[in-house]
C-alpha cells in the first residue's frame, strides 16, 4: 500500500501510527482501502487504542482531504448542549442564544465528522441523528427550515453496539447506517513486541524536545512493558513513560 511505510526490521508507519504486529498491519490496510469509499464508517477499540488518529486517516486519504474535519466527543456533554453542537442553534432558540450557531454538521460541510463514544448518544438525540443521515439535512435548535449538509461520518465505540441495540440503548437503524464499514482496533496488549518498539519511538520523539537523552531501557524494564495489560492502551504507555521520565529528571536535579 502507497501510504503504509516499511521500516528496519518488520515495523510499519501508516499516518502516525506504528506497529509490527500483523493483525494491526491488516487493519492499516483495510484503512486505506476504505478512505476512497464515501461510506460510513465505525470504528471500535479500547480507550486509548488510537481511534481518532484512524479517523483522521481516512480523511486525509479522502476524496474529502481538502474538507474540514471535525471530531465530538458524544460522552463529554450533556444532552441538550451536544444536540447544539452537532447541529447548532439559531438566535432567541434558549435563553443565552444571542446569535446563529452552525453546528459541527455544518462545519464539516464537504468533509469528514468523527463521533467519538457514539454509543454514548442519548436515544432522543439517535433518532435526530438518523434523520440526518437520512435526509443529508439538519435542523439547528430553534429553527423551522432544514440545512442540507454534505457530511461523511466515522464514528467510534468501546462498546458492542449489537449489545447495545440488544439492551435498548442503541437504535438498531442507526447502527446499520453508521457501520456499514466496521473497524476493529486490537489492543495494545494484543500486539506483540509493540510496547518495546512504541516505547523506543516515543523515547525519540522525547529526546528531541529535552536537553536530556535516555539512550537506552534497561532489559527488565521492557519485559513489565510487554507483560502489562495496558488498559489505556497507546495513551497509557505514553503518559507512563512521560511520567517515568519526569521522575528520573527529578532525582538527576536533586542527586546535583
């Protein structure tokens, strides 16, 4: 593939993201296949797992590169405000509504917006949501006249969404719209040999922006790394090596 970058030994880059793990590499491929498709896609993966820099693949190797990208996060608010921001709200809508706001539907117009948590959607806001979808129209809170909008939609779940219509929590219409190309992120602790190799290029990456340098990790250290379940996956081993490097600067400076 064009855009996957082979490496030393069996390590590959594809748009900022690492691995020598063979199911992850597959994955990286289906990616660039489905980038030229103007389809929906959902992606799924643990917290952590790298699913925003995914959806920000897709759009880069888009036919909507040159579009905006906008990315929400479902979880982060409360119902009422996340209908505002997904499809804005016109002036006198509630109180505090002084002017027209576009939503991120709108913002997006003729590029990519990636729903992150969208099992977490409220089921009042799901409906709306498929009309959208439906339709390729919004209506601002407040308004009367629908927005035509030219949108594609990547979203992403820790969850099963099956489970999840299964429950009642989730629409079943919704998420045949919304996975009509499922992506399955592995976790970190799935990937053999890709802690240690992550761990070095994030070491890199580190020493580029310190006066000092960590040239090596010692052997014991980097079999805790492959041995660790990582629940937080990329994230976690990212703030845990930050946060062992911080540590080590604060004895080096007291040790003077």
């Amino acid at each position: 593939m064009r855009n996957i970058q082979q490496s030393r030994d069996d390590r590959i880059e594809f748009e900022g993201m690492w691995t020598q793990d063979p199911a992850t590499k597959a994955v990286f491929k289906i990616i660039e296949k489905v980038a030229a498709e103007d389809v929906t896609v959902l992606v799924r993966g643990e917290t952590g797992a790298g699913k925003e820099l995914v959806a920000q693949a897709i759009h880069k190797l888009s036919p909507r590169k040159n579009g905006p990208f906008r990315a929400i996060n479902c979880a982060a608010l409360p119902p009422t405000l996340l209908e505002s921001e997904l499809f804005g709200h016109v002036r006198g809508a509630f109180t505090g509504a002084v002017r027209d706001v576009p939503g991120h539907f709108q913002l997006a117009h003729r590029g990519t917006l990636f729903l992150d948590e969208i099992a977490e959607m409220p089921l009042e806001l799901q409906a709306k949501m498929l009309r959208v979808l439906e339709t390729g129209t919004v209506l601002p809170v407040g308004a009367r006249e629908p927005i035509s909008v030219d949108v594609r939609i990547v979203s992403a779940t820790h969850r099963a969404l099956r489970k999840e219509v299964e429950h009642g929590r989730f629409r079943a219409d919704l998420m045949y719209r919304l996975r009509v190309i499922p992506i399955f992120l592995p976790p970190l602790r799935a990937r053999r040999g890709d802690p240690t190799m992550l761990t070095r290029i994030m070491l890199e990456e580190f020493n580029k922006k310190s006066r000092r340098q960590i040239r090596d990790i010692a052997d014991d250290a980097l079999e805790v790394l492959e041995s660790w379940d990582w629940p937080g996956n990329i994230r976690e081993l990212r703030n845990a090596l930050l946060q062992a490097l911080e540590i080590q600067l604060y004895m080096l400076q007291n040790l003077q």
